[in-house]
C-alpha cells in the first residue's frame, strides 16, 4: 500500500513551477550585528545563499518579514533591497513600536526611502492572558486597544501599507476591533497560531468574516502535536481553508534549505485543494503585495 509520504509527492505533480515567499526572515549578524533588545539570536540565514536557494526552487519573489532580532534597526532589511537579484525581488515588512508618537512619522520616512518596497507593519502580540501587556522594551506585546495602536494602524492605511499580525488566539477579538475600524489589509500569521490555545481554532475561523483579512498558510508545527505532516490538524485547518477561501491565503515558509521547501510542497499538497494551490503559492501573494 502506498504510503501518505508517497501519496503526497504524488499530488505535488501539478503544482505550478514558480512561486513567491511570504514569509522569509533572513540574518547576517557577523555584519549586521543584532539590536541589543533582541528577543532572540538565531544562527546566521544570509542573502547570498538564500538567492541561489531562490533560483533553483522556482522562488520569483519573497516578503522579508523584517525579523525581532533586528528590532527597529532596518539596516539588513535595506541591505537586501540594494543586494537583491533580479532587481525587484524582494519586498519586506518593518517593524516598530506601534503605540510610540514617532512611529507614524518613521514609516513615512522608511517608505519614502523606499517607494513600493515596504508592504506591513508586523506587529507581534503574544503575551498569554495572564501576561500583561509591555509598554517599553522589545517591541512587542502591546496593547492592542491603546488608543495610539489605531492611529499607527490609520497611518499604515493611508500609505498603502498592510498590518501584519503575528498573534496568539486570545488577541483574535482586538484584532477584529482594529480591523473594523480602520480600511486596512491585515494578514494572519502561521494560521494565527490557533492551535496553541484552547478556543483557538474557532477565534482565529472568526477572523475569516473581515473581507481584507488574509491567512498566512505557514508555521503549522506550531499548532500541532505531532511531526510533520501534522496529520492532526487536516480539520481544523480544512476548516480555516474553507472559511478564507482561495483568494484569501497566501503560503509562507517555503525554505530555506531543500528540507523545508519539500515539507511546505507536502503541507500545500496535504491541505490545499489542488484547484487552488496556484492561487496560494503564487497568485494570491502577487496580488496582495504588489509584485510586477
């Protein structure tokens, strides 16, 4: 009997040749040295070797989700958008304090500099319910109901940009508040993370009724207990794909080593149906972000 690896190579054969990378974090601390403030200090993920990755998987583009080790210090991020080939490749997120006074200003700033290339705000709310909220220090944990967290997210509407959010379940509410209130796109990280929380499936599903919501199909070790191909998650992420919809998911995590691309090919194959897995790898993220 065939096994469930040999079934999922097998529904690979129709999946389109080229895709874009929404979500990539990329480091190069020998040179870049991480923000005193970082929240963690990962092993170095170079430009160089990521573009070579690039090439020889299909990978026309890729979002540069601008990574916490670097906090609000972009010098990498804009490091890439000069070294990038082709030109055009990339595109990124920034990361600032959402509810400081400057941080409207210092997204205009980014923007102007470079016209186009910056896509969202991330903003990164993964304080438990009996954690308090931070506000000061690593950039993060705010409070989402701040009365300076919706002006950043007007000012980010009205440069075109998304908000990012990268969230555990319990936040999906404020979200919801937010995104009602202000005309702006908003993207779901690794499923919203639904799986970490009890309750979570169903606050991250409701998130599916804001019309400029857009899931991220990345991360899903995160809400599974077991290995990859996460067999324990095929319902409730049917459920997720069924309430967003084909044109409202976009795939991230698609290296960068062989390894992981394969296993995003088998997570795509596994819980996408193949009419839409076009639309998820590649034409959904083209669409959302901008990409030529």
């Amino acid at each position: 009997m065939p096994s469930r690896r040999t079934f999922l190579l097998a529904a690979l054969a129709d999946a389109p040749p080229d895709s874009v990378e929404a979500h990539l974090h990329l480091f190069e601390p020998a040179r870049f040295p991480y923000h005193p403030a970082a929240t963690y200090r990962p092993p170095a993920e170079p430009l160089a070797p990521y573009l070579a990755f690039a090439r020889a998987h299909g990978v026309r583009h890729a979002v540069i989700v601008h990574p916490e080790p670097y906090q609000d210090d972009h010098r990498y991020l804009e490091y890439c958008f000069t070294h990038e080939q082709p030109q055009g490749f990339f595109k990124g997120t920034c990361l600032f304090d959402p509810i400081d006074a400057a941080t409207p200003g210092r997204i205009r700033e980014l923007t102007r500099r470079w016209p186009g290339r910056i896509v969202a705000l991330r903003i990164h709310a993964m304080n438990a319910p009996h954690e308090p909220f931070l506000a000061s220090g690593p950039l993060k944990n705010r409070d989402l109901a701040h009365p300076a967290m919706r002006r950043t997210w007007a000012a980010c509407a009205d440069l075109g940009l998304a908000i990012q959010m990268h969230f555990v379940p319990h936040h999906a509410p404020a979200i919801a508040t937010l995104a009602r209130d202000v005309p702006v796109n908003v993207i779901l990280d690794h499923l919203g993370r639904a799986g970490v929380e009890p309750g979570g499936w169903d606050a991250v599903l409701r998130l599916a009724d804001l019309p400029r919501a857009t899931l991220k199909f990345s991360g899903l070790g995160y809400s599974s207990k077991l290995p990859h191909p996460f067999p324990d998650l095929t319902a409730n992420v049917g459920r997720l794909v069924r309430a967003f919809g084909p044109t409202r998911i976009v795939q991230g995590g698609l290296g960068p080593s062989p390894k992981l691309h394969r296993e995003a090919m088998e997570q795509l194959a596994a819980f996408i149906p193949a009419p839409d897995r076009a639309a998820v790898r590649y034409g959904n993220a083209m669409k959302l972000y901008g990409f030529t």
